[in-house]
C-alpha cells in the first residue's frame, strides 16, 4: 500500500543530484505491516522545439512521472540498523541505485523506523525477518513494481537474510543476491571475535538469555557521535570498530550513526554468532538450513567485503560465495571496513560502480528471459 508520493531532490555524492519519485509504503502481506521507502528518478521533462508556443511543463508534484526503471531492488539492513544504512542526506547508495535506472526499496524490518511507527514493535528471532517480513515486502515489490523477480541487496546481517530467503520460500521471486560484509562464518578472520563469539553463544545455555533482553545499540551510536574523537582515532585500537578510522567524512559518520542505529534483542545477535559457532545458516529451532537451500540454488551472487572490516573480516564473508554452487558467482575485497564499505569516502567510486555494472547486466538478462517465458507459456 503506498501511503505518500512527492518529488524530492536529494544528493547522491558530493554535488552530485538528481530528483527522485519517493514512495512511502506499508507491506501488509504478513503479521506486522512493513515499511518501505521507494525512490524513482524522474524522468526528463519534454522540452518545447526553438520558436514554438508550448509552454514547458512546470516541476511538480502533480505533473512529474518516474523514468522507466531497468529493475527492482530491495535493500535490507543489518543487525540494530535501519534504512539509513543505505542513506544520508550528503551520500546515498539508496539514491545512487535509483539515479542509475532501478526502481528501489529501502526496508525497515519490524520493530525499525518506519516499521516500528506502522506496529511492528517487537523483533525476536531471525526467523521473523526470514520467514515474515522480507517475503511480505518482496510480494509487495513485485506488486507495486509490476516486475516478476526483484535483486536482493544486503548489508551485514541483511546479506544473511537475503541468502535465506533467495534460498527458500521466494527462490522463485529473487533474481539475484548481493551483499556487503555479511559474516556467513562468524568470527573468521578476527581473533577477537573468534573467542568473544563462542563465549557470548555459549552464555544462553546458563539461561541468562532466556527472556530476549534488548541491546541498546542507539545509546551506543549516541556515545560513538559524542565520543568520535575516540572511536575514530586510528591510533585507538578498539576491536569492533564499525569503520574504518578516517574512512569516512565527520559529518556523514554522526548522521549515520545519529540516524541508523536501533536497538535490537540478544536473541538476533547469537543467530549472527550461531553462524560461527555451528558453522551453518540454519532456523532457530535447527529444523530448516537455509544455507545449504541458497548454495544449491543457482542464483546470480556477488558477495563484497572489506579487507579493513572488523565486524565481518574477508575470511568471514568468503565461505558463502566458495560453498555457493552458483554458475554466475563473483566476490570482491576493497580496502574498507564496515559501515563505510557502503557510505565511505571512496565507496562511491570504488564499490558502486561494480554493483551497478553487475545489477545492470543481471536485469538486462532477466529482462530478456521474461518474454520469452511469457511466449513459451
């Protein structure tokens, strides 16, 4: 259902703008009504031919359409963020994707932004967001978008999600997968988190978990703004730093920080954790692997990770894209960490090019196929 439409003109990078059709939408296919953001380019206004009487269009609201769109994309967030993983008001993936020609949703699974102002409150295990919130939006995507298939598009925890969904109850409806620093072994690679992980997944047998208590991470990116001068010192040496020191410009990192973090519960923090400590992407009560469904499923994978990232290190992002059985599979490292691997400094011209280049191609592909299926069936 979309709620509101207006035109906006928003930054991509630096100087760069464009104005966008922005929708905002509440999926209301499963339990709790999921929110989304969706942002079209506007398409080039006619121009009236030198000496004719025509009268140009004005801008507005009211007369302005969206350009046609290559694609559909839908963006999923990671542990304790929202849809501002994707955007800022200086610099936006978000923005670039639907500058570049898709039609894009940016989601805010329950219990976050949008989501959590439409009633969906309460986030408990990762199987909600698996089997409920992402499938709805997706259902709602197509519907909306009038596309058949859509690409997934993850950050962190949102990758993981993506690979379980590709892989199981919207196989169908995925065109492709593409992620950002999702950890499919955690701890790999960080010595740190190598021991800190199993120690954290090994506490829930005590039973000190037991009633899914919440993990205040806003009130820990209020204390990265105030104390940035800590936390983005390189000289520092903190263990789960979410970027790279000096990676990205002070501003950008306080209104991300100000503006994405969200508190979470305990129980979707050892699901990440659990991917290490038993090796495996599987549901909460072990019944259904959704790894092994996304690594027979042949679906187009680009898996990108950062050589600086501390929370999800190369070693630990790998593993999905070498047990992929994938026959259109690539993976991609840049000299990045977390956060800023998709809103960095350099991301704009290091990391998105290659997502374009790479989602351009896939869509021109599925555009293809689909008449062709349509005159088969």
């Amino acid at each position: 259902m979309i709620l509101q439409t207006e035109v906006v003109e928003q930054a991509v990078d630096g100087t760069w703008r464009e104005r966008f059709v922005k929708d905002v939408i509440a999926a209301r296919d499963g339990t709790y009504p999921i929110g989304m953001v969706r942002k079209r380019l506007v398409a080039p206004q006619p121009t009236a031919p030198a000496g004719s009487n025509v009268t140009p269009l004005r801008r507005n609201s009211a007369i302005e359409t969206a350009a046609p769109c290559r694609g559909a994309v839908l963006l999923i967030h990671g542990f304790g963020q929202n849809r501002y993983t994707w955007h800022t008001s200086r610099r936006s993936f978000s923005n670039f994707l639907a500058a570049v020609g898709f039609d894009v949703f940016n989601l805010d699974l329950r219990g976050r932004g949008r989501s959590r102002r439409f009633g969906a409150l309460n986030d408990t295990i990762m199987d909600d967001y698996i089997r409920e919130d992402v499938p709805a939006a997706i259902r709602t995507v197509l519907r909306i978008s009038g596309k058949s298939q859509l690409f997934l598009v993850g950050h962190s925890m949102g990758g993981i999600i993506s690979y379980a969904v590709a892989g199981s109850s919207m196989r169908e409806e995925v065109a492709g997968v593409v992620t950002f620093g999702s950890p499919y072994r955690f701890g790999l690679g960080s010595r740190f988190l190598a021991i800190a992980g199993p120690l954290l997944y090994g506490a829930r047998l005590t039973g000190i978990f037991d009633g899914n208590p919440p993990i205040p991470i806003r009130l820990i990116g209020r204390h990265m703004v105030k104390r940035s001068w800590l936390w983005d010192n390189p000289l520092v040496p903190i263990p789960m730093r979410p970027w790279h020191p000096k990676s990205m410009e002070p501003e950008i990192l306080a209104e991300n920080l100000a503006a994405a973090f969200e508190h979470t519960r305990i129980a979707i923090a050892l699901g990440l954790v659990g991917l290490g400590s038993e090796s495996a992407l599987k549901s909460h009560d072990g019944l259904t692997d959704y790894g092994l469904a996304f690594e027979l499923a042949d679906k187009p994978l680009l898996v990108i990770a950062g050589s600086r990232d501390a929370l999800a290190p190369p070693a630990s992002v790998r593993p999905v894209y070498e047990s992929s059985r994938s026959t259109d599979k690539t993976f991609r490292e840049f000299p990045l960490g977390h956060i800023d691997l998709v809103l960095g400094r350099s991301a704009p011209n290091l990391v998105w090019p290659l997502v374009r280049t790479w989602l351009h191609a896939r869509a021109e592909r599925v555009r293809q196929v689909t008449p062709q299926a349509a005159a088969q069936g």
